[in-house]
C-alpha cells in the first residue's frame, strides 16, 4: 500500500514546532513537490510515481482523481495543484503516491543550503520594457476616468537567463528564509502526463492565502495596497505608518474586501470581516491585509471549490472584476499562465490550502526562467511608482537565484 506520511515536532501555542524538526527538503529533484504555509510543510517525491491531470479544473476532476488513488491503494492521499489566472485554462493537479508534512521548524532551524556556486545571472529580458508598462498604466488611467473601471491589476515579466540550472535546494531554503511568514511552493507542470518529464515547474515565495478550510472552518488573507520597505528603520516606520493611512491604498484594499465578503456570504453562515486592514510586512514590502475567517453553511464545499468561487480576486484582476478581466486581456503582452492563479494542496476530504502564485517564476528550461510581477492600479496611480513596485516584487526571487 502506498501511503502519506504526516509528520510532527513538538507544538508551540502559536502552531510551529521545536527546531529539532527538519525541513523536507533532502534531495529535492526538478519534477518534485513542496508547499509550506507559516506553520506546516509538504513534501511529495515524483520518483515514487504520481497520478496527474492536465485540463480545466472542475469538481468532477478533482474527484476523479483522488477514486484514481482510492483504486491504487493510496492511503491517505494528497493533491498538489495548480489554477491558471484564466480558470478555463487548464490546471495541472498530481497526487504523489509518496509524500510527507511536518510543522515548520523554529527560526532558521533545519534549513541546510547544498555548498556550491550559485548560477549568475548572464542576461535580462523585461517583457514588455518598462515604458511599455507605464504606457499599459496610463491606458488604464484613461478608463478610470470614463468611469466603468475601478481598479485593474497590470503585470509585466523578466526573462532571466542562468549560467547553470537552478539548485533548489539551495533556491528553496533562501525563499524560506525571506518569507517566513508566506507560501513557498515548488509545484510541477504535468502537461506531457505522468510518463514524460514536467514541463515546468512554478516556483515562489507569495505571501498571499486565498483560502484555508480546516473541516467547515475557512480562512482567507487578502492583501492589496502596498509599497516598498526600507534598510533604515526609521524611514521603514514611516512607510508602513504611510501605508495604513494612505486613501489610494485603503480605497484599492476595500474593493477587494468588499468583493470577497460578498461571495463568503453566499457560503458561510459565520463570517468575521475586520473593519479595517492591518499591515503586514515581507522582506521587501509593506501590504494592507485583511484576515478574515468564517463557517460553511455547507460543509462538503472544498477548500479548492471556495477558491475557485473567489478567484480571480479583485487582488490580482481588478474591480468590477469582469471588466478587469476584460481589459487585461487586452492590455497585456504577455500570457500569465499559472502566475496570479492558484497554487496549494488538498485532502480527500476537502480540508486545504490555496494560494495566489505570487513573487514566482516559471522554470520553462534548464537554464530559463520567466519572473513575473504585478501592481494595482486605480485613479491616481503614478506609472512611474507601477514600475518601481513591480521591480521590487521580483527582488524576492531574483535576490534567492543569484
């Protein structure tokens, strides 16, 4: 019988665990599986085999492949997953027939990075330019000021050329390291099917939770407001103490939360909605963030079917949402793919964590990498302050590959 393997150290109040517990990331191969949350981790090894598919996400998918596992004797089994932005795209699901989870260890305990020289970056390629970006920015400004558009999210990529292929046992724990308190993730792209190499795998540090159900319990995280740290920590107060009173930014933070209550209503009976954000910092950004948690009405509803129901997020589209959507179609040069879609894991049971695909890349080649980056956008926006936000974004992942 193949099986599944949950594993603990010794629990704190706060949910993390003792540093005696290690980080499951001996001998990670191109091709394997890992997701960590703040206080838990996952681990899946495609040596052992894996079941996968590689269509539209629906329910009846969802459900036909954990009966695929059921028949394989797979005990206890575990999806990883990913939604692309455009959900009629269509997502890469695998279940591992081997796979581990532990708590997260305490601090920097148990993180080994592999001795050897790191790839050098030898070539940059921003698509589209930066000009071009701010020229997508100020098209937007145009649409705002007709009024049918409140907000709409832009993003822009980097293709990153490496001397050597990335290491990710040295890439995952420097993503560890820089967002502890985020949802670092190395999940493969099954789109040849189980008996051909992935096809890439998307690899990040988001620090974004879209949805979290823990039997009819759910939580979601949004942020959306945001504005870059700095090494002087007076200076760094002052931004964040900025943030937390900044029109623009509340004005953007509350079409997302708006829109978010507005279908949780529709499935929860419980629902508890700060009346304010909160800021939150990773280590190169201060966001506006709402933590909102909640009661299923229903629940057989699956951590992975609320997200869907959610997404896309005004976070990462716009508002109204439709109308966003429409218009990034048309506004954007390049496909985004699985970056700002759903990244995470699920039980049999429907219990698990969904994700936004943020500060991520899309590992296409032995040496290539795609960054992607986005920013939100509303009336006052300044293009020039876009580029500067979407370039610290990628700092995350670039900082973490050379």
């Amino acid at each position: 019988m193949e099986s599944g393997a949950e594993t603990s150290g010794k629990h704190h109040q706060d949910g993390t665990s003792s540093p005696g517990t290690p980080w499951l990331l001996d001998e990670f191969q191109t091709g394997d599986f890992f997701f960590a949350s703040p206080t838990r981790q996952y681990r899946g090894w495609a040596k052992n085999g894996l079941l996968s598919a590689y269509q539209p996400v629906s329910n009846d998918l969802v459900k036909s492949l954990f009966d695929q596992a059921a028949q394989r004797g797979v005990e206890n089994p575990l999806m990883f997953g990913l939604i692309p932005f455009d959900a009629s795209g269509n997502a890469s699901l695998a279940i591992p027939l081997h796979w581990e989870a532990a708590d997260i260890p305490g601090g920097d305990a148990g993180i080994k990075q592999t001795k050897g020289t790191r790839p050098t970056i030898v070539k940059r390629t921003p698509v589209p330019a930066p000009e071009q970006y701010g020229d997508m920015v100020r098209k937007a400004l145009v649409l705002f000021a007709q009024g049918e558009l409140k907000k709409v999210v832009l993003s822009r990529a980097m293709d990153v050329e490496l001397d050597s292929p990335p290491d990710y046992t040295q890439l995952l724990p420097d993503l560890l390291k820089r967002n502890s308190h985020g949802y670092t993730f190395a999940i493969p792209i099954w789109d040849q099917g189980t008996g051909a190499p992935p096809g890439g795998v998307m690899v990040g540090a988001s620090p974004e939770l879209l949805v979290r159900r823990v039997g009819d319990r759910i939580y979601v995280n949004p942020l959306a407001g945001s504005i870059g740290r700095n090494s002087d920590p007076e200076k760094d107060q002052s931004l964040k103490a900025g943030l937390a009173c900044s029109e623009k930014d509340l004005r953007e933070h509350s079409y997302v939360v708006a829109d978010i209550e507005r279908i949780l209503r529709d499935y929860c009976d419980e629902l508890d909605v700060p009346a304010g954000p909160s800021v939150i910092g990773t280590d190169t950004l201060w966001h506006l963030s709402t933590y909102i948690s909640g009661r299923l009405r229903d629940p057989s509803v699956t951590a992975l079917e609320l997200s869907c129901a959610l997404h896309p997020t005004p976070a990462i589209c716009g508002h109204p949402t439709s109308t966003a959507f429409k218009h990034i179609q048309e506004l954007e040069t390049v496909e985004r793919g699985y970056y700002a879609g759903l990244v995470g894991w699920q039980h049999a049971n429907g219990d698990g964590e969904w994700a936004l695909a943020l500060r991520c890349a899309l590992h296409s080649s032995s040496k290539q990498l795609r960054l992607y980056a986005g920013a939100g956008t509303v009336a006052g926006s300044d293009p020039e302050s876009e580029i500067k936000e979407t370039a610290t974004k990628m700092e995350t992942f670039m900082r973490a590959i050379s």
